[in-house]
C-alpha cells in the first residue's frame, strides 16, 4: 500500500497535466459532442465531489454510497448540468476547491482504513490505492488524452493551413 503522501502526489500530478493543458483550449471548443473544457471541469468536481464524500464517510465508520450504480453516464450528465450555468472561472475554481477537499479526506482517512476495501461511488469495489488510480491513471488521464489528441489535430490543421497559405 502507497502512502497518503504518494496518493496525494499522484492527484496532485494528474491535477498539474489538468492546469497545463486548459489554458491552451478554447472555452467554447467541444472536447465531446455538448462538452467544452467547462464540462469536462465540471464533470471531475462531481466524481471528485463523490469520492471526497465516501471517504469521509469511511472515515468515520460508515458505508460509502454508490452514486452512479450502474448508469455512469446518468451521473456525469448530472454533475456537468448543474454547473452549466456558472462562469467558466466558477467552474475552475469549484474544481480546484473539490481537489483540495479530496487531498484533505485521504490525509484523514484513519491508517486502518487505508488498506480496507469499500466501494467507490460507481460501483466498484477497492481500497484506497485503487480508487486514486482509477482516478488518475484511469478517469483523468483518458479524458486528458482526448483533449490532447483533440489539440494535435487542432495545430496539425492549421500548421497545414499557414503552410498552405505561403504558396
């Protein structure tokens, strides 16, 4: 089992290659058909939001709640569609807010539970170790993927357009 301080590297890791990457995409281009780099923001506060939840919750000798059992695309509609009214910096800093309250709940989390298996907030049955990777390595970096493949393919574009307009 890592240490508190190693899971929290790792959010901390994946939460910088987050920063550096939303400077550099347009607020209003979609990533996905209907979700802009706001929805994506949005969408890692609420499963950041779940998470900080059911560890607190375990923390204190309770059973952690699943909240998107089975139908995950149901809960992520949720959590972006109550953030879609805010301001893009709302919606950043709401993130950054949620990151911080997930690093405090896993330097909470009493050292007995740190090896304890629980479920996580969709559905699935781990320890803590294995909640942050399916976090990080899983969730965070497959949509980080996709916005950086998605601005290649922006640059590719217009690299080919400046070149062309030089003949």
């Amino acid at each position: 089992m890592e240490s508190k301080a190693k899971l929290i590297g790792w959010l901390a890791k994946s939460h910088q290659q987050i920063e550096e990457l939303v400077p550099r995409v347009d607020q209003n281009l979609e990533i996905y058909p209907g979700w802009t780099i706001g929805a994506i923001l949005a969408h890692f506060t609420g499963w950041d939001h779940a998470v900080t939840v059911s560890l607190n919750t375990l923390a204190s000798g309770g059973v952690p709640t699943v909240v998107a059992e089975g139908d995950h695309d149901l809960y992520n509609l949720t959590t972006v569609t109550e953030r879609e009214a805010l301001r893009f910096e709302q919606i950043f800093q709401d993130w950054q807010n949620n990151h911080e309250q997930l690093k405090i709940a896993i330097l909470n989390l009493p050292p007995e539970k740190m090896e304890a298996q629980f479920v996580f907030p969709w559905g699935q049955v781990g320890n803590i170790e294995d909640l942050v990777i399916g976090l990080t390595a899983g969730h965070e970096v497959y949509h980080m993927q996709d916005i950086q493949a998605l601005l290649d393919k922006i640059e590719t574009s217009d690299q080919k357009l400046s070149s062309s307009s030089h003949k």
